[in-house]
C-alpha cells in the first residue's frame, strides 16, 4: 500500500512518519509538497506533526489554504483514508474535515511525555485489528491539544460513534487525573462520520520503532494495512 | 483605504487558562478587585474598498481566516 505524507513549511514529523511507514511497516511512501497540485496515487494520506506556518493566527490555520489541501480535501470526500497527527489533526479541524477546535492545553504547557490512550472504537480503518479497550503508550508532544466541541456537536460525536482514542492511566481509567491537556471527555482522537478520516493528537510514529522498545503505535498502522488489502 | 480594528474573542462557554493566569498575576500583584480576565486578539486590517461592502468583507475575512468559529467570536470598528 501506499502513503502519502504531506509536507508544509514547519512540518517537523514527516521523517518519521516516512520512516516507519517506508521501513518499518514495508510500505510505499512518498512526500508530498504543500504547493503541489496533486497526490501520488495514495491509499492512505498522512498529515504529519509539527509547526505548519509556525502556529501563526492559530495552529494550522493557515495550512488550510494551501494549494495541495484542495487535493486532500477531494480525496478525502471520495472515501479516500486521511491521517492527521498532532498538527495534522489540527489542521483537519481547521480544514472542517473533522468538527471541533484543538485549544491550548489547560495547563498552559507544552507536554511532552509517554501517555496512555484507550482505543474506544475499533470500528475504523485506522483501528480495525486492535481489541476494544486496548491501552497504547503512544508519546504527545503539544501545545494545542486540548480538544473542544459544543454540546450538540459532542452528542453528534457520540451517536456516530465517532470518539477513537481516550487519554487515559495505565491500568486504563479515563479521568482527569489522567487527562493531560483538559480535552473534552479526555479525548485525544476522532474520526468523521464516514470515518475514513482520523485526527489524533498523540504521535503513533513515536511509538512503533523496536529500537525504542514500545511499539504500540505500529498497531494503528497494521490496522490501516489490512484495511486497504482487504 | 479603509482601516478596521477587528477583535477575535473566545466564545463565554470555552475555557481561558491564559485569562485565567494573568488575573492570578493580577492577584499576586495586589489587584484583588480584578474578577475575571479574558485575552483576545486584536487585527488591524488596512482594506482599499468601498463603504458599501466593507462590512460584507470584513465578516467574510474573519469566517474564513481570522477566527475559528467553533471557539470564536469577533466584532470590528471601521474607522473613517
């Protein structure tokens, strides 16, 4: 299968993603330039992490509007399965490919740390081959990541099942002892109705390299792998 | 040429921890009566326009670019 990885000014977390898709998980993958005008034949896009336009006005405001996001978008309303991680995930909500508002953490800190997330919904592509309730230690590193959404916008999230990721402790409660940015029912990662197109904050691509012990990220990217094969 | 000050402000219902943490200064400064602080952004936009369809930009401006409009609100000024 095939990514592709999308490249702005102040993107920071392209190499990675290339490296583990390319070398670790066996996969295709090719970056792609936020001026291009068209994708590489993907079968799964990645909008990776970082400072897009140095957060200017707001994180990934600005990202939205450049010209290869028009490509994205259109691919993203064929079906097509979109990734954004962290910055990626912010400019989806800016995009409005994803509804709500990435805010700045309620600690006012940038956190950077090993975190745990319960998958909540194994009912997506990205998330197909892991157990329900399964915990992740996958890695955040942000600034805005404190997920905001009104009461009716939350209700829709519910009833559509769209809520993926959860923070949570180690032994897999969500509270918010465990909620490291204050995000709205500690969650860390969604999916649109259609559910072909995933925003999380933690870093998958952080957590999937065997030379760094944890590996649990790489289960997300088996998950995208079968569903793209099947 | 047109000026107008644009303010972005957060929505009353979103949560401020940077209002929240100037007016703790505030207290550690001595200003007891400072109840609540909210921080918002201010543009100033230079705009070479007509009257007639300034405010019709300036709203079309701040819904595409200037706030997000799950977390934000906005007001503006045009000066003369």
């Amino acid at each position: 299968m095939k990514y592709n990885i999308i490249i702005f000014p102040g993107s920071n977390c392209d190499y990675d993603a290339y490296y583990i898709t390319r070398h670790i998980m066996g996969d295709e993958a090719e970056y792609i330039w936020h001026k291009d005008t068209s994708l590489k034949n993907p079968d799964c896009i990645i909008i990776p992490g970082g400072f897009s336009y140095g957060d200017y006005l707001r994180a990934g405001a600005i990202a939205k509007f450049s010209p290869i996001m028009r490509e994205v978008i259109a691919f993203a309303k064929k079906g097509g399965l979109v990734m954004g991680i962290c910055n990626g995930f912010q400019v989806l909500t800016e995009t409005g490919l994803l509804p709500g508002a990435l805010m700045l953490n309620r600690s006012l800190l940038f956190i950077c740390k090993h975190q745990y997330v319960k998958v909540v919904n194994t009912r997506t592509p990205f998330t197909r081959k892991i157990m329900q309730e399964t915990i992740l230690d996958i890695p955040i590193a942000h600034n805005e990541g404190n997920y905001f959404i009104d009461d009716d916008g939350l209700k829709a999230l519910q009833d559509n099942d769209q809520i993926v990721f959860q923070y949570c402790d180690k032994d897999g409660f969500v509270n918010d002892e465990s909620n490291p940015n204050g995000s709205l029912l500690s969650i860390a990662g969604i999916v649109n109705k259609k559910k072909n197109v995933l925003g999380m904050m933690p870093h998958p691509e952080r957590s999937s390299d065997p030379i760094l012990k944890v590996t649990d990220g790489q289960q997300i990217f088996k998950s995208i792998k079968h569903f793209i094969k099947k | 040429m047109i000026k107008a000050t644009i303010y972005v402000t957060l929505k009353p219902e979103v949560l401020d921890p940077q209002g929240k943490v100037i007016k703790t200064a505030l207290d550690t400064l001595g200003y007891h009566n400072v109840k609540e602080v909210r921080a918002s952004k201010m543009f100033e936009v230079t705009i070479d326009s007509e009257t007639d369809t300034i405010e019709k930009e300036i709203n079309e401006i701040c819904d595409k670019v200037l706030a997000n409009p799950n977390i934000e609100t906005y007001t503006f000024k045009i000066h003369d």
